[in-house]
C-alpha cells in the first residue's frame, strides 16, 4: 500500500514538473510557500 502511493505521489510531480519546467528545487519552494500559507489561513480562521 505504502509503495503504491508513494509511487504515485512521484509519478504526479514528475508530471508537474515535466509541465510546467520546474527543478526540484523550485518543486520544494513551492511546496514550502503552499504549506506555508494554509496554514497561515487556518491559524486566521481558527484563532479568529
């Protein structure tokens, strides 16, 4: 089960990547801006 996602999880961003020209570095970039405002969203809706 494991193996099956995680094999998919890569397919994905090599899908991405493959579309949009992005490096992995750019790929974890964005990762960390995406994660990183979600949650600043829920602590806004949360706290507030």
């Amino acid at each position: 089960m494991t193996n099956k996602i995680m094999n998919w999880h890569i397919n994905l961003i090599n899908k991405v990547q493959n579309y949009t020209g992005f490096s992995n570095y750019q790929i974890i970039w964005l990762s960390f801006l995406e994660g990183l405002i979600i949650g600043i969203l829920i602590g806004y809706y949360v706290l507030k």
